[in-house]
C-alpha cells in the first residue's frame, strides 16, 4: 500500500482559512487491480492510500472452504510450479495485501477501481463477497467501473489513460449496492464451487447492477475443454493465429489479444500456453527450425518462429479430440478437470456445459 500526498488546497479568504484547516480530509482507500493504474494516481497527486490487489483468479485452483493461510498456501504452490513467482514471496504479498484490505474501517470510504474484463471481474466479484460480510456502517464502499473512455478506442483498461484523465473518474464513483454486493457473494461461491453448472446460471441472469459480469463469466467458460475439438478457446486462437501467419510467440500474443471482445491475459501466462501445447504429448505447434533454445517460450525465445504440427492441423480441422490426444490436467475456478474422470465440456453454440 502506497501513501500518495494530498494537493494542495485553494487559498481561503479571511477566517475562513482557519476554519477549513480544523476539517478533517476524508480518509480514502483506493483499491486497484494492477500498477500502471496505481502509478496514473499517483502521478495526479490524487488524496488517499493505494492497494494494488493482484491475483489471477483465472489460473489455477479457486476451491472453497479453505482458510485464509490454506488458500495462500495453494494458490502460492501453483504459481511456484508454473514459475510465475517464488512460493515465499506470494504468500507473504498476498498476506500483506489480505492486511491491508482488513484495514478498511480505518478509512471514511474505500473506492473499488476496475474494468469489464474477466481478469478485473473476478477480483470484484472476490471484494463484494468479502465486504458483504463486513460491518460497512463507519466506511463508504463505492465503485468504479467502465468498459469504456472518450478518446480511446478500443479501450482495454484504466492503464491507458492518462494520470488525468484517470483522476477525472473520481466523483463518478457509486455507492455499492445490497443488489451488488449479493449478486458478487453469489457469482464469487459458484466460481468457487465443483458444480460450474451453478456459474452458467449466474450469466443467464437479468443483472443490471453489474453489467459487465456475465460476458466476462462466459469468457470464463470458454476456457473449459469444447465439446467439438476438446480445445479451449484460448488455445483454439493460439493455433488459428499460427494458422493466419503469426509465426514467433509475441506475434501470436498480439493476434490472439485482437480476437478478444475484452483483453484480460498478460505475456507470461499467456506464453504459458504456447508451452503445454509445444510439451504436450503429441505437440501442436513447434519450432521452424531446430529445437526449443529454452524450455520456457516467454522468458527466453519470444521471437523464435514456430509452426503448426500435424496434430495440431488435426485439432484445428476437428479431426482429432484435445482430450483423448493429450489428456488435461487443469484447475477452472473451483473445477478440476483431470483424465480418468468425467469431464465438463463447454458447448459454445447453447452455451451451456455438458458434463461426461
């Protein structure tokens, strides 16, 4: 958490100078999703304190019914395991960030920052569960939260604009409501939940109070196996853009991030990616020429040309199943998809999942 100085106030006339230097500034908290957002704020001198909460809820285990510690310690493991961060330093980031976030009553309002997008939405629908349990009566929790900005088109997030234009937004912050409050403890436990069945329901809902939640919870779905071709949609994109001429990782990346209605994947854990699908089994992509110089796509051969295999011609032409070629192994949410077991499929044309 970032303490940023307040601007300085407008000269006053006469006694009232005085008078204005006995009121109390409010006590603000700005809860955002990542650093440039936080380094706009900065930068605009706006008043208050920032927590910068991070988590990619889209990536591995989300179970419920874990306590605070247990929750870190599996998250924390998985991002180890991927070589995304070091165990050690995740739990004890995440800990701060729990602490700092506990501390909310100390402050006249916290304003919750975030966009449409599946990244931003999940965090959101995480903080309205976990302040519908707390005691709101001594501190304001407000809202902001748009898919959209004058003078920016397309218009991916809050780290586009500039420190005034994204100063600008305060004032336009909402009350959160009862209704959003509610509907984000739902959304939040059926993402958490084993039965995704509950998390579809949730997107057939009328649910104006939060009017980016539902497309972003179907870009959530897309991600468990099709029923079609067994590929996610990420990884279905990942083999058209090869397809279309996008030869080496960062072209990929850039291509794929066009295909999206709303951008929510970094670099690194969408080069992760492009790893299991060049170390599965049966490959679906693979150097030009050569061998991998590195194990790792992102980190170390960002420019290396790649090419589809014939498997993964075959996953693209719908003759060959993702599933049965290379098995899965792979958390959604509160869902763990494994071979051996029954396994939710995502059927995009009822947009519903089938389960077997």
């Amino acid at each position: 958490m970032t303490r940023i100085a307040a601007p300085g106030r407008r000269q006053a006339v006469g006694g009232l100078t005085a008078l204005l230097e006995l009121v109390p500034a409010m006590r603000l908290l700005h809860v955002m999703n990542g650093d440039a957002s936080a380094d706009r704020l900065r930068k605009a001198g706006v008043e208050g304190e920032i927590l910068v909460y991070s988590e990619l809820y889209h990536e591995g285990p989300v179970p419920a019914g874990l306590e605070s510690e247990q929750w870190r310690e599996i998250r924390a493991r998985h991002f180890a395991q991927r070589g995304w961060a070091e165990y050690e330093g995740f739990v004890d980031r995440q800990r701060q960030m729990d602490e700092c976030l506990e501390s909310f009553s100390d402050f006249d309002e916290v304003i919750l920052w975030f966009e449409h997008d599946l990244y931003d939405q999940l965090l959101l629908i995480r903080h309205l569960d976990w302040f519908s349990e707390q005691d709101l009566t001594a501190t304001r929790l407000s809202l902001i939260c748009i898919d959209r900005f004058p003078g920016h088109q397309p218009f991916h997030g809050l780290g586009q604009l500039s420190p005034e234009e994204h100063a600008s937004l305060l004032g336009r912050q909402r009350p959160v409501s009862d209704s959003q409050l509610d509907l984000g403890s739902r959304a939040w436990n059926a993402f958490r939940s084993d039965d995704p069945v509950r998390l579809v329901r949730i997107t057939q809902e009328e649910a104006p109070c939060l009017p980016f939640l539902a497309a972003a919870l179907v870009r959530h779905l897309q991600e468990f196996p099709a029923t079609r071709d067994g590929l996610s949609r990420n990884q279905r994109q990942i083999l058209q853009s090869l397809l279309q001429g996008a030869a080496t990782p960062i072209r990929i990346f850039r291509a794929c991030c066009a295909m999206e209605e709303s951008p929510y994947l970094g670099d690194t854990t969408f080069f992760s990616y492009l790893d299991d699908l060049a170390g599965a089994k049966h490959p679906a992509l693979a150097p030009l020429r050569g061998e991998f110089l590195r194990s790792s796509l992102s980190r170390d051969c960002p420019e290396q040309p790649l090419q589809l295999t014939r498997h993964g011609e075959d996953l693209l032409n719908g003759r060959v199943d993702a599933v049965e070629l290379n098995g899965i192994d792979r958390w959604l949410g509160g869902v763990r998809l494994k071979t051996g077991d029954p396994i939710w499929r995502w059927n995009e044309k009822r947009k519903l999942l089938e389960y077997g």
